[in-house]
C-alpha cells in the first residue's frame, strides 16, 4: 500500500497543504509545535479514519473552522483509490472513490499504517489501557471488521454500566445484557489472542537481535476462567459466568470490572513482567521490538508493506537503538514518514526526501545526509 499524494484542509494547524509522497522516505523536520505530528495524524486517519491521538473529534478542527478534510490518492493491490475523511463538530464522513465507505469495510481491507510515537516507549510500564489499544490497532490494521466488533462490545458494556447505575432491575433483565456482551467480548478476546500468537515469535526474535541477554516475551492476560477457554463458546461462557459472578460488586461500584475492556498485554524478560524488572533501556528495546513485530506481521498479513509513521522518536532514542531502528527501515522497504526536530540526527535512507514544517506550512529541502 502507497500514499501518493495528501491534500489537509483546516486540519489543526494546517489551512491547505498538500504533500506528494516518495515510496520510500519522507523527513518532516522543524520545531516543535509547528505541524509535523499534526500532518502524520492526518496521514494516520485517512487511511484509518480516526486518530490515534484524540476520541474529540473537534480537537482535530483549525481553530475557528467548523470542518476539515484530508483527501489522498493511494496504491492499493495495484489499483489507484482516492479516500476523503471530512470532519464537523459532532459529525464525520469517510468516502473512497467518491463513494460512502464505512471505515469496517472489508474493501479497505490492506490500507493500513503502523504508528510509533515517544508515548509508546514507554509502552511495557504504562496503564494497561495503553497496552489494550496498542494490541488492538494491530488488529484493526489487518481484520478492519475488528472495529466493527469493538463497537458492539462497548456499546453492550455501556448497556450494563446503565443498568448498574440506575440500579432496580431484574435478574433477568441484567442476565440478557450479560449474555449481548459475553457473546461480543468472546470475539475480542479472539482477535486479540491471534495477534498475540503471531507477533510473539516475531517479537522474541527482534528483541534478541537488538538487545541480546534475556529472553522476552509477551501473553495476554485475563481472567484465569477466560485464558482457560479456547473456543468462541467456551470464552463466551467464561464471561457470561464471570459477568453474573461480579454483579452484586458490580453494582456496589456501578461499573463492570470483568472482561476484555480490563485485560492486558504483558510482556515479559526472562519470564518476569517487564514493567516491574525491566531497566530503561530494555523497556524501549522492548517497544522497538513490538514494533518490528508489527511491521512484520500487517505486512505478511496484507501481502504488501504498511505505511510506517515515526513520530519523534528518533530523538528519545540512543545511538544504539537508532541504528538499529533505521537499519530495520531501510531493509523494510516500506513506505516511511518521519518526524524530527533535526534532521541530522537521520542517515541517508533509502530515497530520503526532506521536507520543512513551519508554522503549519510545508518547504521542500535539501536532505541533510
């Protein structure tokens, strides 16, 4: 997959850039604050159709204007395709090729991105949250029909959440939205597990080649009633008896406190969780494995590479780490945009194109390699 041109209008700080994309490197450099996150968010939500920075969709609005649109051309399974995301205060469109998409669609299906940004270094130690979003992103860049199943889900646990809250209601009223949301927590955890599967040995493996020493790992963590379970039917079950097991604290506290929405990816170094054993520089080997991983893994997955979005990271890395995460670009051979306050802190990558951001606007440059 490709991105060949992007065109922002009223998109946080930018009025109306438009940017042609190399297939290999594009630098985006300039000083905090100018745009440069802001032009990866952009790249990152028509492709995907929402933001990995923000659920407020007015937050993505220039301020004092009432919408904004990103429109791209890009490559997918050799056919050119134009998407739109256009976006107003308490409304957003997505279309392909002029046509309403949903962002689910399975004809979307390869248009993905890979995003790492200096937030996710500190990935293996952050709130569990954090991990749960991760694992699901990946999901979503390669079974879009995954965000479909996601809504259900948490539009079931808002039913129940309701419902404990306002308290009085029967059995058998709590025991039916139990089962919507089992059913729909049961496909969660399934989608999560199978990407678990696949990126372990993947991740294992990067982490050895950047780190050396220790072992890691990385397992999906839930409730022992659930992890014990293997089938759709059997999970399912699992949280359908967890779920009536915790009612009465369910309604003490008014909120659900069992199921996917609370578990976790951990990851482990020589079989202990790396949040509580791991020193600074194995948790961000940690993280540039987990991303390799997935690099590797959307691309086997899709048949053709993702977009790959650095965003600063290269500054909160060492020299070591950076050497490796640039000779894994370079051998990638995927499309790349990167951020950086300073552009000598990059190589001459393959194909490397260097642009300027100022104050929300785009200069070509000379590549400083």
């Amino acid at each position: 997959m490709l991105v060949k041109d992007l065109r922002v209008r009223s998109w946080r700080n930018l009025e109306d850039e438009s940017l042609h994309l190399t297939n290999r490197v594009m630098v985006l450099f300039g000083r905090n604050g100018q745009g440069k996150s802001n032009l990866l968010e952009a790249l990152y939500y028509v492709l995907a159709f929402h933001s990995f920075r923000t659920k407020n969709t007015s937050d993505l609005l220039r301020w004092g204007c009432s919408k904004a649109e990103i429109e791209a051309v890009i490559e997918l399974h050799g056919l050119e395709r134009r998407l739109q995301a256009r976006i107003e205060v308490g409304r957003k469109s997505s279309l392909l090729d002029g046509k309403t998409v949903r962002r689910d669609s399975d004809t979307l299906a390869g248009a993905a991105a890979v995003v790492f940004g200096p937030d996710d270094l500190r990935l293996p130690r952050a709130a569990a949250a954090e991990r749960r979003r991760a694992l699901d992103r990946v999901v979503f860049a390669v079974h879009r029909p995954f965000l479909r199943e996601a809504t259900a889900f948490e539009r079931a646990l808002k039913a129940r959440n309701s419902l404990l809250r306002r308290g009085g209601f029967t059995p058998e009223l709590m025991a039916s939205h139990e089962e919507v949301l089992a059913a729909t927590g049961a496909r969660i955890v399934l989608g999560r597990r199978e990407v678990v599967a696949a990126l372990a040995a993947r991740f294992a493996q990067a982490f050895a080649e950047i780190h050396g020493g220790l072992a890691a790992g990385m397992r999906y963590r839930g409730d022992g009633r659930v992890e014990a379970a293997q089938t759709a039917s059997e999970i399912s079950e699992a949280l359908r008896v967890g779920l009536a097991a915790g009612r009465s604290l369910d309604e003490r506290r008014g909120y659900t406190g069992f199921g996917p929405h609370t578990d976790d990816l951990e990851m482990t170094l020589g079989g202990r969780p790396a949040r509580e054993h791991g020193s600074q520089g194995q948790v961000r080997s940690l993280v540039l494995a987990f991303k390799f991983a997935e690099l590797s893994y959307v691309a086997g997955r899709n048949g053709e590479p993702p977009l790959l979005l650095l965003d600063d990271v290269a500054s909160e890395l060492d020299e070591e780490r950076r050497a490796r995460l640039f000779e894994t670009i370079s051998a990638a051979a995927c499309q790349t945009v990167i951020t950086v306050t300073e552009p000598r802190l990059l190589p001459c990558l393959p194909g490397r194109v260097d642009w300027q951001v100022r104050e929300g606007h785009l200069e070509p440059a000379e590549a400083e390699c």
